[in-house]
C-alpha cells in the first residue's frame, strides 16, 4: 500500500494572503482616518454653530438693551429725540472695562466688544430707527380684543397711540482658537404704547387699590393697578362684578390691605365674604371663590388661615408679609383657565404702566440714593405723583443739578400745559373776619412777550388777561353764626367738635384755637353756616371757588364768534376776545407758535401768607339737558377742540348733576347712564357722534354734593349762593353730621384724585368712596359715568374715611362709552407700556441695506 502524499501551501499561496492583510489593514486605516476626518470637520461645525449661537444670542442681547433705552426715553422724556447714531441721542452700547470686569455685559463671553468700525468690522454695533406712527395718520389704535395674538394683552380693547420702533444689531464671535469672526445681524421691533388714562374704567397708581363694597357694584371696563388689589364684597348676595380685563402689577388678594382692626373697612370691619366674579374669555362671569368656598386669589385661598372672624390673627406683622408668605406658584396657571386673561398679575408679567415724565433723578434722599420723579418721596420736592396738579415751580433753573428730568415733569403739569390759567390769592381773615381773594387770568403759557411787567405775567409765563367776566369765577368766602351761645366739646373726634372760637358772630376758617383752651365737655349750642360749607371730613369751613360752567359756556361761544357784545368774553388786556388759535388744537406746548383755547383750564390757589387754606373749588350749574353738550362742540367749538379739562391744585367740589341731566341717574346695566350719555350716543365708529362733552376733572380730592345742597337747582343746575338758604344742607353742615341728600345725581366726567391711604389706625374707604360724599344718600343713586383714576395721596384734604359723615349711596358707575369707542378729553396723560412685537435674523446685505436707508451717512 502506497503512503498518501501531504500538500503543502506553496508559497504563492502564501504570499496572497499576505497582500490580503496588507489590503485590509490599508482599509481600515484609510477609514479610520475618514472617520477621524469627519469627526474632526464635525468638531469644528459644531465649535462654529457654537460660536454663531452665541454671536446670535449676543446680537439679540444688543437689540434688548436698545429696547430698554427706548422704553425709558419715551417714560422720561415729553418730547422724545431721535435716535441718530451720529445725533445727540443714538441708542448706546453696554458699557466695558478696560481691562473687563465681572460687571461688564459680555463678561468672560468670547464676543468682540469693541465698537464697530469700517476698520474693525467685528465690533459690536447697536441702531435705532426713527419712531413711526401706527397708522400713519397718528389716529388712535385699537388693540383688537378678536385678535388671538391680543388674547393677554392687558389693554386689549383699548384705543392706544401707537409708535413702532426698528432696532438693528450686530455682534462678532472671535474663536480664541483662531479662525474667522463669526458675526450674527439681528431686527427687532418696538411697539411703543401710549395709552389714554381715561381707557380705563379704574385706574391706581402709587397706590394698591381696595375695594369692598356693600351692595352690588358692576364695573364696566379695564381695571389696571400698579401695586397690590384687595377685593371682597361685604353684604351683597350678588356681589362685586368685574365685567372688563382687570390687571395689576402686585398681586391680587382676597384680604384686608392692614393687619389693624381699625384699618379695615368702617374700622374693625369683617372681611366680606359674598362673590367677587370676573368675566371669562367668552363672556361669562366665573366667581374668584370656587364651590367648596376657596378664595382662587393670588394665594389660591391660603390666605384665609391668617383670619378669624374677618379680622387677621395677627395684628403685629404687616399684612402684605403675612399675605405675601403665601403666594402659590400656580396661580397663573389657574387664572387663565379661569379668566383667559381677563385677570392678570405679576405672576403673568404685568408690570407699572407710568405716566409720561415719570423716571428721572429729581434728588437724593439722606443716604444719597436717587429720588425718582413720580414717586411719593418726589413729592417733598415738588415732583412726586401730585405735581400734575401742583403750580409751576417758577424758581427752577437750568443750574439745578436734576433740571432734565424735573423739566420733563414741568412740561406734564396741567399748569403748564392748559391754555387758561386762574389764580386765586387769597387774604387769611382776621379778628374773625371772612376771608377775601383776588382772581386773576392768566393766557396759555408763554404767552407774555419778553419785557412785560412781572405783574402782568402768570406762573405758567401766560399774559394778564382783562377783568374776570362777571360770574365766571366767584371768592365765596366761608362764614357761620352762632346760634345759641354754648361752650366747646375738647374731644376733637366728636363730630360737633370744630376749631373756631365765637367771640363774634362771624368768623372765618382761618381763625383757630387749640381743643385745650376750653374745658367744657358739652355743647348748648349749634353753628349755622350762612356762606360756603362746613366739611365733616375735614372738620374745616370750607371757602369756595365757584367756576360757573355756564358763564364759561357763554365766554367760550364768544371766543367763536369773535365778539364782546354781551359782555361775557374773556377779554385780553386791550379788550380784544381771547381764546381763538390754532384750530384743532389751540395752545400745544409741542407746538411752536400753537395759540388759542385748547380745552384746558387750571386754578391755582394760594394765600397771600404762604399758610395753608381750606379753600376749594366748586364746580356750579353743570346740568345740561339730554341732547345738548355742556360747552360749545363740533363745529362752533372755539378752535374745534371738543371736551373740557379743569385742573386744580385745591380739592374740588361738583356740585349736583353736571355734564348731564340728572335724569336717569338710576337707570343701570351696561347701557344705563353710567355708560352711556344721556342722548344714547356712544361715538362709535360710523355712528352718530354723541353731544357729551369729553370732561376730565383733576384735583386732590373731588366731592360730590346732592343737587339742592345749597339750594333748589336753577335752570343751569346747582350753585353756591351768595347766602345759604335756612333749610339747605350747606347751612346745616356744621350742625348736621350727615344731611339727607336731597336727590339722586349724575356726573360725566373723568376723575384724577387724591386719596387717604389706608394705615393701622383707617382705612382709604376703597374705590367705591374715591369721590368723596358729606351726606346721607341712602335711598338715593350717585351715577358716575367716566374713569376713575387715583394717581397720589391727597395733600390739602387729608381727613380721614369714615361713616360719621356720609351714608353710601346706590352706586351706578361706569366706564364711559365715549371714552371706550376713543374720545378723550383734552390733556389727557398717557401711560406707556412696550411690547417686542417682531423679531427676526437678518442676512448681512439686509442688515446693510437697513442701515444704509435710514441712515445713509454711517460709515
């Protein structure tokens, strides 16, 4: 048997495997290093997206800073300038620190933070454009409630002034790795918002707003507070109903605004516990206080352990830090499924919506840290919230260290911007005599050519003009008699208790004495006022201003027709009519060379010692039968500027029925007179215009008074006599705590007032007694048809809320429908508010081709 031969590889066999391994090695590598290729190209895609991220996140940043200072110059500044890079005002750049600083915007960023240049195109680069008007026509805008991009827009259905602002930016990203810059172009736009005070049903600002009435109270309209909101209803089943968007910058809280007995409600007050509603996003009321009777307010209902029988357990710890403990992170959530916006908080981004002229350094307080304008602590020199209704600061100078911003506030000054000035000084009375005044008029501001006499020129700069027509304005001074002779009550919270001595049978407010100089402690004898009034609230004779609107009706209808016939012009110095100007306007601080009437009118008061005065402004015969409009309108307006807007430093009183008829005063609901005028009109857009004048009326506390509280109303409506009748409430003021009004009552106009806050030892009285009553109305209705705005504290009438003096009245107010549909009186301030409505990259020809439009000079 033959042995079986054994194959060997031969070695070309072997030699292909070779090359085999050879080959695949030579691949895998070659991959290998496809695959750190890639990795490394995608290291350095990603490092450049990174870099373009944050060039882009930088270039947004930029735009946002320009937004800021857009926000504050419009807030600062009555006259905003341009924002020429190459002007006096461009928008700035963050400022850097050579070497940086932690501080510094882009800080440890690898953002080049030098300016751009033509020779350092990696710089940074920040531009306005020039503001314009939306729609071009500078008309008033409305922010469409429909719209669903408006959904929680807190002015949504208001008329606004609408300006839009271009804001371009650019930013480079230099990679400190080497590499080329990387630079992002961004566009944003600003909507700049000047909203009309009065597009508001309620408005508080420098002051949280309380309101906790008794008996039903509707309230038709935007409600906006800066600050805190403390609701509740006291007895009424039904209760108090929110029927428009209600916002505010605080927080909202079904509480008291004190941890003090005496500092809620009437003093010792419970906490109402009856239904608070607001309207849903489909129209329906949806109460804050749910089925198992929680309170779905900013505390969602926790707040209610902090109370026992309507009064806080605690009364040692302020109540906004006992409140304040208790904010729940899902009240924003819970409010809009609830409301869909129509209440809105901080928790959703509401912020202070401020009047123009408000933010500037006006001083330093003793830790040298700024005062700002519009603040309550400006107020101590002179530009906090109630220099809107204060006389000009005449001695302010270009040398003052904060003249900028105090101007500004200057230039928003009723004083400084309305077209008639009066001034009233009035001579203290002595050895019990009445007080005496002269009233002078003054022309619009500026209006004294340089070289007049400085006692031919106002505090505003206007003209002297000729002599008062008679009964425009009428110095009612206040007197009273003694009765039966009787001694003095010492305790000064007596509501008989008063200041005067009656050694003589008449005596003026001016002449007090201390409660320590007698020591009776009771009184035989009662006070009757034959002039003015006594107010219970103040505890003071109160002398009276009278502007008699039908007087100025009849000045003003000769400021038209051009004539003196009837001797009821207002007549400059050489007789000539005064008045007529610029029509569609009249006087316009804004306006070079404006002139003429332009719907405004303000009174000063002041004593000729400096001292304090309980004078007042009364506001007589302001009836106006339905159909007809208080002072010429349309057409045979003076310059065609409709509405009025009276302005004083002093409290005001509004004596019966004015800017309407009276006569429906107790008809409610949405289209009852305390929304729409008395002629059914509303001004609606396409519709027939209304004959209700646009009224405004501004002062530091308004009051209103009952038809005949002086006597049975005239033709005209309501006026203070010469001489109180016996039976009139004006003569028993001081006698009577509280007379029964004499009738139901109803005012068309827009309200700027003062109020008392509320402390540990009284209550403000809410906004249901911002306008201030001295009687009994129970049984009777108060119609209010406007806005009421609260802007400051009061300073003349300081007295404290209570009920010893007044009973409420059936309250039917509403927001006016002239005021929703964009008829405004005239001067009304705006409040402004900015929204960032467009954003967006730009490629770099866009971003050139922008900037090169607007400013073709840049470099």
């Amino acid at each position: 048997m033959k042995p079986t031969l054994r194959h060997l590889p031969s070695a070309r066999t072997r030699g292909s495997a070779f090359v085999t391994v050879l080959l695949y090695s030579f691949l895998l590598l070659s991959l290998v290093a496809t695959i750190l290729q890639w990795s490394l190209h995608e290291r350095r895609m990603n490092s450049r997206a990174a870099y373009f991220l944050e060039a882009r996140n930088a270039a947004e940043a930029l735009a946002e800073y320009g937004f800021s200072q857009i926000a504050t110059q419009f807030t600062s500044h009555a006259s905003v300038p341009s924002f020429d890079p190459q002007g006096s005002s461009p928008l700035l750049l963050p400022p850097v620190h050579t070497p940086a600083v932690s501080t510094d915007f882009f800080y440890g960023s690898n953002v080049d933070t030098t300016p751009y240049s033509p020779t350092h195109p990696t710089g940074m680069e920040l531009i306005g454009i020039n503001a314009q008007n939306v729609p071009l026509s500078g008309a008033l805008f409305l922010i469409d409630s429909n719209d669903p991009n408006n959904a929680n827009d807190p002015l949504k259905g208001q008329y606004i002034y609408r300006r839009d602002i271009q804001v371009i930016a650019r930013a480079s990203v230099v990679p400190p790795s080497g590499g080329l810059p990387i630079t992002a172009y961004v566009t944003e736009k600003v909507t700049v918002r000047g909203a009309p005070l009065f597009a508001n049903a309620i408005f508080y600002s420098n002051n949280d707003l309380e309101i906790f009435p008794g008996p039903q109270m509707d309230i038709y309209g935007p409600v906006h507070c800066n600050g805190n909101m403390f609701v509740s209803n006291q007895s009424n089943s039904t209760g108090l109903l929110f029927h428009g968007a209600v916002s505010c910058s605080g927080n909202i809280y079904h509480a008291w605004a004190s941890e003090s007995p005496a500092g809620d409600g009437s003093g010792s007050e419970a906490l109402g516990s009856n239904p608070v509603s607001f309207v849903n996003a489909a129209g329906s009321m949806v109460a804050m206080k749910d089925s198992s009777n929680n309170w779905r307010d900013s505390t969602l209902g926790a707040d209610s352990t902090l109370f026992s029988g309507g009064l806080y357990r605690n009364t040692t710890t302020a109540a906004l830090n006992q409140l304040g403990a208790l904010l729940s992170a899902n009240f924003r959530t819970t409010a809009l499924q609830l409301w869909g916006g129509n209440l809105q908080t901080s928790a959703m981004g509401i912020g202070t919506y401020n009047p123009v002229g408000a933010g500037g350094q006006v001083g330093v307080d003793g830790s040298s840290n700024p005062i700002l304008a519009n603040t309550d602590a400006a107020d101590a020199l002179g530009y906090g919230p109630h220099a809107m209704i204060d006389p000009p600061n005449t001695s302010l100078t270009s040398s003052d260290t904060y003249y900028n911003a105090k101007e500004e506030m200057e230039q928003q000054r009723f004083a400084n911007r309305s077209a008639l000035y009066i001034q009233v000084v009035v001579t203290p009375g002595t050895a019990g005599a009445a007080d005496s005044a002269t009233v002078n008029l003054y022309g619009w501001p500026g209006s004294a050519p340089s070289g007049t006499p400085a006692n031919q020129v106002g505090p505003n700069g206007g003209i002297l003009l000729g002599t008062v027509p008679s009964g425009l304005v009428t110095f009612v001074p206040y007197k009273a008699t003694q009765v039966t002779q009787g001694s003095y009550i010492t305790n000064s919270g007596d509501p008989n208790y008063h200041k005067y001595p009656i050694t003589t049978t008449t005596y003026s407010s001016t002449t007090s004495i201390s409660a320590t100089t007698y020591s009776a402690t009771t009184v035989s004898a009662v006070q009757a006022v034959n002039q003015g009034l006594f107010d219970r609230r103040q505890m003071a004779g109160i002398n009276l201003v009278q502007v008699d609107m039908s007087a100025l009706r009849a000045a003003l209808t000769d400021t038209y027709n051009n004539s003196t016939a009837d001797g009821k012009a207002i007549v400059d110095a050489s007789n000539n009519v005064w008045g007529s100007g610029t029509a569609g306007s009249g006087y316009n601080p804004a306006v070079s060379g404006s002139s003429g009437w332009n719907g405004a009118m303000y009174v000063e008061v002041k004593t000729t010692d400096g001292s304090a005065t309980q004078t007042s402004v009364a506001l007589g015969n302001g009836l106006v039968s339905s159909g007809n409009s208080l002072l010429p309108s349309g057409t045979t307006a003076p310059n065609q500027v409709q509405g009025i807007t009276i302005a004083t430093n002093a409290p005001m009183y509004v004596l019966g029925a004015f800017n309407a008829d009276g006569a429906n005063a107790t008809t409610t609901g949405a289209s009852g007179s305390g929304t729409t005028p008395d002629d059914g009109h509303t001004g609606a857009t396409g519709s027939t215009a209304s004959a209700e004048t646009p009224v405004a009326l501004a002062s530091d506390a308004i009051t209103i008074l009952s038809p005949g509280y002086f006597a049975s109303p005239g033709t005209n409506g309501s006026a203070a006599n010469s001489s109180n009748g016996s039976t009139s409430n004006a003569y028993k003021s001081w006698a009577t705590p509280k007379p029964a009004a004499t009738d139901h009552t109803e005012v068309a106009a827009a309200f700027i007032t003062g109020l008392v806050g509320t402390t540990s030892s009284a209550n403000s009285g809410g906004a249901h007694n911002l306008p201030r009553f001295l009687e009994d109305w129970s049984g009777k209705t108060v119609a209010i048809r406007g806005s009421l705005v609260s802007l400051y504290k009061s300073k003349i009438a300081i007295g404290t809320f209570s009920t010893a003096y007044y009973g409420a009245p059936t309250r039917n107010w509403g927001f006016d429908k002239i005021f929703q549909n964009g008829h405004f009186p005239p001067l009304t301030p705006k409040v402004m508010s900015y929204r960032r409505t467009d954003f967006s990259d730009m490629t770099p020809a866009a971003y050139q081709a922008t900037r090169t439009q607007y400013w073709p000079s840049l470099p």
